[in-house]
C-alpha cells in the first residue's frame, strides 16, 4: 500500500483480462484512445498523430477524436501554451496583424457584438498571445506570433464495444448525421472483436462512408471496413430530425464551409488541451485504491478495492469503497507536491505534455 516515490508507479498487469471489464465503455474507450495514439497511420505519412475522448459539438459529442497533424504548425501551436483558444479567441488570434493596428481595422466584422471581441483580445494579451496598446480611446493590437494551421484532418471513432441491435439502430441514425454534415474528414465505429468469420457489426445497416474497427482484448485492432472521405471542406447538411416513419418530412439545415471550418478549429483546440488522459480530473486518484496500470497496450486507472478500471461515474466521493489517502501521505515523502493522487495528475499532465512540443 505505501507509495515510495514521487511519481506513482505504473504496474505491470500480468493478464489483461485481471484488468479489463469487457462491460465497461469507459475501459474500451481508453483501450482504443491507446490503440490509436500507438498505431494510427495518419493519411499523410509525416503526420502525427494526436488523441483526445469525449469532445464535439452542442449537437455531437464523439467518443474518441484522432487528430492527424502538421509537426510543424503542431510545435509552433504549442509556442501559445496548453490551454484551448475558443472560437471568440480564434477569430482574434488567425487575424492578428504584424504591425500595431486598430482592431476593428485589423479584424474582419464578426457576427456578434464587438464588445465580446475587446474581450477576447484583452484575454489573448492575458495570456501573451497578442499585444496591445492604446492609442487615445483606441485599441490597437499585433501578434506575438502567426496562428499556425496545424491540424490537418479530424477524424471521429464511435466507441461500441457491445453492439446490440437497438444500439446499432441508434448508431446508424448517429452515423447517418456524421455522415451528412461532413464536419470530421472520417468516421469510424469501433466495437470489441467477436471472432467470428464475418463480424456481427458489418451486418449493421450502417452508411458505408463510416469505417469499421475491431479491438480485441490484447489492445489490437484491426481495421474490417474502411471508411470514404468525407467533404469536409464543402457544404454539410445537419439533419434536425428523422421520422420514424414516411408520414412527416425530415428537417435539414445547411452547414457552410465557414462554419464547419470554425467548429473544426474550436474541436480540435479543445482536444489539444485535453487529449485522453484527463480522466484524472474526475477520478479520484487521491483515493487510496487508486493505480495506473500498465501493460503492452498502454495505462489505465485500476481500482484495488474492486479489482477492474472503475468508470468516471463510479469514480467519486460518493463511492462505497472511497478512502481518501492518509496524511501521512502527503507530509512525509510528498511535503510539497500533494500525496501521490496529485503525483498521478502529474504523471497523466507529463504524458499529455510530451505529445504536445514546444509547449511548456
Ligand atoms: S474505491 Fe471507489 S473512489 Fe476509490 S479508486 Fe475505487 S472506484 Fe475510485
């Protein structure tokens, strides 16, 4: 039980399956976040390959998002810091002039009131992203540095280890928007590997845009349809409502390239600062029962009380078998730092950091 270190260990899990609860979302979810940060081949061969879970829109939150990246625009990225840079944020940032200028001069007229974009610049000069100074009653901005392009294509992975056949209707029609709207450059689902000679899932009346990936439980995939290109650049169409039946119209709405072009930004921003370890900040790793462990197919939170990766909802001070760590814990080999809860935030925050160059 005691932990001699400042950074926890990470434990060597002798069979996988002493790990893995083939019920639980969240542990196949980490086991394809794993999967792709290791083995993605992005479309580009010099792409790198970032991860982040749980991120989308107001109207679409994917499971799993792997983003394939410029290394270059990715290292100057991460000259402006950690944090995400919201769409308000953006708008300022890609349009930053060289030179001092007044910003409404500078900027192109947003579609919401300017005085969200003063803020925005005085939040940007906060974080030394941008410069300002006042000219009378003016104020005039320039960037510290250019906002690079970095994220070339984004691609959504819907997580279903268990597909039933309801939840393959839900998915289609999910699917079937993914594919309308064309907001990610791929779609894909990814469900646990049965085994058998044709997989259950290509029976699934899903569109056949949207890739097809099967994990078995050493942490391998394998890629059994591949999914078509989707016109990212190009108009989409939100689909608002389906019927059921042919009585009732659909109701569509057309997505502009502009827009889409924007969400894309903000997405991948978010998971930029985010990735697929922030777990921890909903966890409790500063419960006594609670491990990284490790095996061939990456680290995952492990709960010692119950013997599996506990999901985030179960993960909480309301847990039946929650044991804050002692003080001790955190005064004697950890005095400053935190006990060894905060050391595996720290851990998860290096791991994420180390993806991410020229951050600090
Ligand atoms: S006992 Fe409960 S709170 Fe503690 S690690 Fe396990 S699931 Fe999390």
């Amino acid at each position: 039980m005691a932990r001699q270190s400042h950074e926890p260990d990470v434990q060597d899990i002798p069979g996988r399956r002493s790990c893995v609860r083939t019920d639980s979302e969240f542990a196949f979810e980490l086991r394809v976040c794993q999967w792709a940060e290791r083995e993605w081949s992005p479309a580009r061969e010099d792409s790198v390959v970032l991860v982040a879970r749980q991120l989308g829109t107001k109207y679409r939150r994917w499971d799993t998002l792997v983003l394939e990246c410029d290394p270059d625009g990715l290292a100057r990225r991460g000259a402006f810091g950690l944090d995400a840079f919201d769409s308000d944020a953006l708008h300022v940032l890609r349009h930053a002039p060289a030179e001092w200028t007044f910003y409404r001069d500078a900027l192109p007229d947003p579609d919401y009131p300017w005085r969200y974009v003063r803020e925005s610049i005085h939040e940007l000069a906060d974080r030394d992203a941008v410069e300002t100074r006042k000219r009378g009653r003016r104020i005039e901005l320039r960037r510290r540095r250019p906002y690079p392009d970095w994220c070339r294509r984004l691609v959504a992975i819907e997580n279903k280890p268990d597909l039933t056949a309801s939840a393959a209707r839900d998915l289609a029609g999910q699917l079937e928007r993914d594919v309308a709207l064309g907001l990610a450059d791929e779609v894909w689902v990814a469900t646990e590997a049965t085994g058998e000679r044709v997989e259950p899932i290509l029976l699934a009346d899903f569109p056949p845009e949207a890739g097809v990936l099967t994990l078995d439980t050493t942490g391998d995939a394998e890629p059994v349809w591949e999914p078509r290109s989707l016109a990212a650049d190009a108009p989409g169409t939100r689909i608002l409502e389906r019927p059921d039946d042919d009585s009732s119209a659909a109701r569509f709405d057309y997505a502009d390239p502009a827009w889409k072009a924007e969400k894309r930004r903000a997405i991948a921003e978010r998971a930029y600062e985010r990735g697929w370890r922030s777990y921890a900040d909903t966890m409790r790793p500063d419960c006594r029962h609670f491990e990284l462990r490790g095996d061939e197919t990456g680290v995952s939170p492990y709960c010692a009380a119950k013997g599996y990766i506990p999901t985030q909802s179960e993960c909480r001070g309301g847990c039946d078998s929650f044991a804050p760590e002692p003080p001790a814990w955190r005064t004697k080999g950890w005095p400053i730092e935190g006990g060894p809860g905060a050391a595996i935030k720290r851990l998860l925050a290096r791991r994420r950091r180390e993806r991410r160059p020229g951050s600090e």
